[in-house]
C-alpha cells in the first residue's frame, strides 16, 4: 500500500474512531471540569516554517528529562543530540530514539477545545522510502478504557525537520461533553529504520490571530 493510500486510511479511520467515541463516552472520560486547561507558557517554534501560531510545549516534550516521564517500548529511549532547531531552548541537548518496532508516549496532558493541533520535529535513519512514523492520540475514555486513535503518518527525507499540523481530534470530544479531556501522544514507526523525536508541541488557539 502506498504512502499517500495509508496515510488516507488513516484519517478515514482516526475521523471513524472519534465519532464514535464521542457517541458512546460521556463527560466522565475526561476527568477534567468545563473551565478549561490551565494557561501555559507560548513560543512560536515554527515561525521559520511560514507557522506564525503560538504553541506550548507538551509536558517533557523536550526530552530533556531523559524521557523519564515517557511510556517507552522496544527500545525506544532518550539520547544525546537535541534536533538542531533548538526549538525549546538553547542548552537542550537530548532526543528520542526510536528503532523500528519500539514506541514512544508522552506524559498525560490536559487537551480542551481550544487545543486542535500539534507538531514536533523528527528524522529518519536507514530504512525503505516507504517507512514512515505513525502518530496517534491516547486517551481515557468511560470507566478507564484506553483509546488510541491515529492521526497521521509523517514521513522524512533523513535530516531534522517539523512535522506537518496534526490533529489532536479530542479537542472535539472536549468541545462535545462541555470538559476536558487528559490526552498523551504516540510515535511509532512503521516500515523499518530508525526515528528520532524531540521538541512536541501543542497548538492552544486562542481566536483569530
């Protein structure tokens, strides 16, 4: 299957999987209240890409706690090397690692309406032209089911560069049940090689900009 065919799959099955969690959970999945997440620091890391928007940093999306705070699988871990961008601060210095068949989640973190979108830098090493990195939402639903749900496969020429705007889809799930909704990001690649991941950030839109 190509790229362009996954990749279409996949939005078909993420847009599939979020309407139907947001028939069957109710306001209890989220484990949050109708005010909203709590302000947070903003920069523009992506500025330089023609993205003018603000975004936060996820929590430990820098790396720079040796990914203690990650859930890591298959060897995927934290290394010396910061993506050269240096997006979230001039003394960063690690980065994630993830060879094939390993995953990589991030902490759990407060998604609202207001967070529709998030991006990270990553590369790949080695591998076919048709490897990619599978990303998805992870989420609580209703009596602590874990939802996953995929919402992009990004690609890579081999050298550090942003990912394209990806959604957070729970946005949607939060803006339906009035909440919150306590959410964490998955990389996983797909089709050999190895990926490397730093720097994960969400977009809090705050209106017209």
């Amino acid at each position: 299957m190509s790229f362009v065919a996954s990749r279409r799959r996949l939005t078909l099955a993420a847009a599939a999987a979020i309407a139907a969690v947001a028939a069957t959970a109710g306001p209890a999945m989220a484990g949050g209240t109708a005010t909203g997440c709590p302000d947070a620091s903003v920069s523009q890391p992506f500025a330089s890409w023609g993205d003018g928007a603000d975004y936060q940093l996820a929590p430990h999306g820098d790396v720079e706690d040796a990914a203690e705070s990650w859930s890591l699988e298959g060897g995927a871990r934290a290394v010396e090397g910061n993506e050269p961008f240096m997006a979230s601060g001039s003394s960063d210095h690690l980065s994630l690692r993830l060879p094939g068949s390993s995953s990589a989640t991030t902490p759990r973190m407060c998604i609202g309406p207001e967070h529709p979108s998030f991006r990270f830098f990553a590369k790949r090493s080695g591998g076919s032209v048709e490897g990619h990195l599978k990303v998805e939402v992870v989420f609580d639903g209703e009596h602590g089911r874990e939802h996953s749900l995929p919402v992009g496969l990004v690609s890579s020429s081999g050298d550090w560069a942003p990912s394209q705007s990806l959604p957070t889809v729970v946005d949607k799930l939060a803006a339906s049940h009035g909440t919150v909704v306590n959410a964490s990001f998955r990389f996983a690649p797909q089709g050999g090689g190895v990926w490397s991941v730093d720097d994960v950030f969400v977009d809090p839109f705050r209106g017209i900009r």
